[in-house]
C-alpha cells in the first residue's frame, strides 16, 4: 500500500506546498492494483475510516467523488469507464459521509492524475413541455416536499411531510414536486440531460407507471408488459410530453487523467 502525505508541508525543490495543496483532505493510506478478473460485479463499501472499492472503474469512483451521472462526464477516454480496480483508503480518524466526496477527489487527482473542471457546452436534451392541446394530469398539491439539507435531490421523508419521490422498477409515486424536480427525476432515469421548460411553478402530486425499461424505451430481456415505455408514460399519464432540443449545460471536462502507477 502506498503511504500518502497527510495534511501539512509537502516540500518541493526546498519549498513548501501551497496552502490548497496542504489542506485538500486526503487519505493516510490508499492502494489502488488493477483487477484482472473480468468479472463485472462490483462494490464500493464505506468503512468507519474510508472506503473499499472491489472491481471498480475510475467513472464509479468520480460518481460518488463529484455526484454526477456518466453522461454529465466528457472527454474521458475508453478506458475510464470500462478498467477496473481494487481500491482500499483509509484515513487515521473516522470518516464521515461528507467528508469521503472531497477525499475521494484527492485520491482520484493523486493516483489517476485526473484533473476536471466544470463547463457549459451545448448538447441534446430533453424539454419537459406540456401537451399541446390538452392539460396536464397532475393533482396540484398543497405541501411541497422538502429537498434534503445541503441536496439538490428531493428525497426528504420527514414526519409530516410529503415525501418527494418513491421510486422502483417501472413505478414512481410523487408528492409535493415541482416540474423542474421531475426533470431532475427524469435526468437520472433516462440517463440524459433533461430541462424544465413547461411554465407550471406550483407543486404536484402524481403516480406514474411504465414499462421497465433502458433509456426509456423497454429492455430486450423486460419481462412482456401492457404499460408504455417511460417517455410515452410521461406523456400519457401525465400529460406533458419530452422533446428534444439543443441547450447549453453544466458538464465536467477531463483535461488530463492517466492509469494509475503500481503501489
């Protein structure tokens, strides 16, 4: 295993680190060894003191590092998403759920090189509108939801209060969303950017029902089934319907990375 610096003077050429070098939280300890197997199952376990990751690509470990989806990750190469690794961190103190996002980005900046930083670049997404010449399906709900402290997702289920999103395999049940909290739902079922661009601001409920699918549209190996594809429940169900357009969004380019170096 390889023993990293931890917080404090890193000297270089008889100088010393910038502050931001010497205060990035980081791990004690971090080994990271290619995983031959080919097997594809994977884990990323957190430990009292770190993390432990079996079979892991280095886009799994962004994921969790900078919470984003695959998509919202350009110009990595192949490799990135599809070599896979064994990855065990540990750190002298207990971590803490929030601290193991910004130790992971030094892990991820230590051993892969990586370096990313976030832009706006015009893409293809999907526009939530409502369909032209009919109302929505939605009830108007008097309680909103409440996002979770310091989340963007809206996933609070507090007493009392309505939770936002319950969500399996084909079914969705809201209560108390917005429009722009459903194209952030949507964002991550499809798998694609998707922006709210329907007008409607008050809060909704509703419950809703399709297919399980694969970027919306059924898997091949979906068991048969009566209910529509997502995109088409949307529109159905809901009465809004998902067109897409061109619009510039927040995405995070790779500007370097590279495999990592034995322990």
């Amino acid at each position: 295993m390889r023993r990293l610096a931890g917080v404090g003077l890193l000297l270089s050429l008889g100088g010393a680190a910038t502050a931001q070098e010497a205060a990035a939280p980081r791990f004690e300890v971090v080994s990271v060894k290619p995983n031959p197997s080919g097997d594809t199952a994977s884990s990323l376990r957190p430990e009292a003191n770190g993390v432990t990751g079996r079979n892991v690509t280095p886009m799994r470990l962004v994921r969790v590092a900078y919470q984003v989806a695959d998509f919202q990750v350009v110009d990595a190469p192949g490799w990135f998403a599809s070599e896979r690794y064994d990855v065990a961190a540990r750190a002298a103190e207990p971590v803490s759920m929030a601290q193991l996002a910004p130790m992971l980005k030094t892990l991820l900046a230590d051993r892969f090189g990586l370096r990313m930083v976030q832009r706006q670049r015009e893409t293809t997404v999907l526009e939530v509108q409502v369909d032209p010449g009919r109302a929505h399906r939605m009830t108007p709900s008097p309680r909103p939801c409440v996002l979770a402290a310091g989340s963007a997702a809206p996933v609070s289920r507090d007493a009392g209060t309505p939770a936002c999103f319950s969500t399996s395999a084909g079914s969705m049940v809201a209560r108390g969303v917005t429009a722009a909290m459903l194209a952030q739902e949507l964002t991550r079922r499809l798998e694609r950017f998707v922006i709210d661009r329907s007008g409607l601001t008050q809060t909704f409920d509703f419950d809703l029902q399709w297919a399980p699918d694969a970027g919306g549209v059924p898997a091949a190996d979906a068991p048969a089934s009566d209910l529509p594809p997502l995109v088409t429940a949307v529109r159905e169900q809901l009465g809004l319907r998902l067109v897409s357009a061109r619009a510039s969004v927040d995405v995070y380019v790779v500007e370097a990375v590279s495999r990592p170096g034995p322990d």
